[in-house]
C-alpha cells in the first residue's frame, strides 16, 4: 500500500481537486494522510467531508507549525510499504501510481524517482529531465547532486513525484529539518540517498503536476534569506558527515545558484533600472559568488541561462534587468525547464 501524505494549509482553493486526483489513480491501494496544518480558511470542512466519503482518507488536525514538521507528523500515522508526497495545491495524472509501482516492481531500488509538470491553467508543460532514467547509486549521483553547475539547484530538490520505501525512511530515522523554510526537500533527499541501496529515475510520461497560481507581482525588491539559512544548515550536515571539502564545488555554484534565484526576483518587484542595478551589483559583487562563476558549467545550462550568465560575468546589470524584466515572461511559459 502506498501512503500519501498530503500537508495542508489554507488550501480550500485546490484540496479538493488535489485528493481527487488521488481517489481517480487507476492504482487503488492506498491510504491518504491529510494533515491540516492549522489552517484558518475552510480547509478542515473540506477535508472532513471528503474523508468521510472516502474510508481511504485518514484526516488529522494540529496547530500551525509548518510545512516539514507537518510531514514528520504524518510519519508516525503512516501504514504504507511506501510514501508518496502530494502538496495540497498540485494534482496527479491518473496513472501516476500504476506507473511509479511498474517501476518500483523491477526491484533493487528504494525509491522511484518521476518525472515532473508545470501547470499555468492549460496543458501541462513537461519538465525537460535532468538525468537519463536507470538505476543510479548515490556514487554516482553525489558529485552532482548538490548543484550541477547549471544553476538549475539540487538535483532531487523535491520529495513530490517520488515513490520511496517507508523502511528506509523508519529504520534510518529520516525526517525534514523543521528549521529550514526553503531546500528541506532537497536535504531530506541527500539523507535519504546516502541511506539507500539505490534509487531508479523513470523516463517520462509525468507523474506528477506543480499547479503555477502563485503571483509574486509587485513584492519588495529584497534579498531572500531563507536561502542563506538553508545553506549553513546544508554545509553543517555535509561537515557532520565528513563531506564538506568532497562537496566544495558544488557549494561555490551554490553561490551563484542563490544569488541568480534572488536576482530574478527584479522580475516581478516594486523596483526602477537604478535600484534593479544597485540590488544586481550587490548579490553579483560578492567575491564568493565571482569565484563560483569559474565553476559553473556552461555547456549544460540551457540558452537563456547562459546569456544571463555572460551579463552577469560583464556585469551588465541593466542588460540583465531588462530582458528579465520585459523578455523573459513572454517565453517563461513555454520554456522547457
């Protein structure tokens, strides 16, 4: 049985289609773990009416205390021989489950790892897959899982659209770290790799949907430090595990990573050209962030990447403000991410 933990918080917009497409799966044996995270909409009211029409929806209620440890809470109520997260906004295509099991019954794996889609309010938009399907060893996985130099971030950064072994996770006592508010799925996902025998990556079609709602029109034009946080709580667990100086690479391109992330925020901010620049020239003048450019790898970043690196190395911030701010969104949602 496959258990479906689904963390929910004011999420009375998409709960409900987000369960169905789970009580849709062609693949029926499951349970559903809804945890309301201390919601103050009608998230409790939806969630107790569909569970109980449904006997396979297991809902629990608790105060407010966030996305990871709301997971870990759903760990001591979970049944499954595997997990499967869904986030309360997003969706499943109804084959999602019979495909990951397909996979998942090949054997000698511990986790299937899917493939994703982004939805903007028509079809989905597959995402280009970062790696080609098979069966890896984090051996081979570590030396580009952290950031592959293409500023694209972890490489597993997500625990959705993944099928994992609920042994793994209870006999190594695998949990989110509750302090990080961004990467915590990337982290748990390098705990768990190092955990697991191995890990199969499945080609496409996707099996799971991020439904893109989220407007960050007019926000303040300022750093995101929750980034910054989750980076010394990153290198902290690699220097507990011996590993920092093996992951040194990586955490220089996680320097550019961060600081390119923060630099699209101009996109969508209250800003003008002087303060946009001012704000480019601070987040690319670091003396980390030039020295992480020189570890990049350019002839895997897709076209667009490479042209804000190159007025990024030229430190052609205005260049760089006006086709984020102007180009960019004409192609955003038809660019391959």
């Amino acid at each position: 049985m496959i258990s479906v933990i689904v963390p929910a918080y004011n999420a009375e917009r998409f709960i409900e289609n987000a369960l169905n497409s789970v009580l849709r799966q062609t693949c029926s044996d499951f349970e559903i773990i809804v945890v309301n995270d201390g919601s103050q909409d009608s998230t409790d009211r939806i969630c107790r009416k569909m569970a109980a029409s449904d006997q396979r929806i297991r809902y629990f209620g608790k105060k407010n205390t966030g996305v990871s440890d709301t997971r870990n809470f759903a760990f001591s109520k979970m049944t499954g021989e595997y997990v499967f997260f869904l986030d309360a906004d997003d969706f499943l295509p109804e084959k999602a489950f019979e495909l990951l099991m397909a996979e998942m019954e090949k054997g000698d794996c511990d986790a299937v790892y899917g493939n994703h889609a982004y939805s903007y309010g028509a079809d989905p938009l597959p995402r280009v897959p970062r790696i080609a399907s098979g069966v890896y060893h984090w051996d081979e996985l570590k030396n580009i899982f952290l950031d592959d130099g293409t500023l694209t971030g972890i490489l597993f950064g997500s625990d959705c659209g993944v099928l994992y072994k609920s042994s793994v996770i209870q006999e190594h006592h695998l949990r989110f770290c509750c302090e990080m508010k961004v990467n915590e799925d990337g982290l748990f996902n390098l705990e768990f790799l190092m955990a697991a025998s191995q890990i199969r990556v499945m080609e496409e079609p996707y099996v799971y949907v991020y439904n893109q709602w989220k407007s960050h029109a007019d926000r303040p034009l300022e750093r995101d430090y929750r980034f910054d946080s989750s980076e010394r709580i990153i290198e902290a667990c690699l220097e507990g595990k011996g590993l920092k100086e093996e992951f040194a690479d990586q955490l220089s391109c996680r320097k550019v990573s961060v600081a390119f992330w923060n630099a699209v925020r101009v996109k969508d901010a209250k800003t003008d050209l002087k303060q946009a620049c001012l704000y480019l020239q601070e987040l690319f003048g670091d003396p980390e962030v030039k020295e992480g450019l020189r570890c990049l790898d350019y002839s895997r970043m897709s076209k667009y990447k490479r042209v804000f690196c190159f007025l990024m190395r030229r430190r052609m911030y205005a260049a760089f403000y006006l086709l984020l701010r102007y180009i960019y969104p004409m192609a955003e949602k038809v660019i391959k991410r």
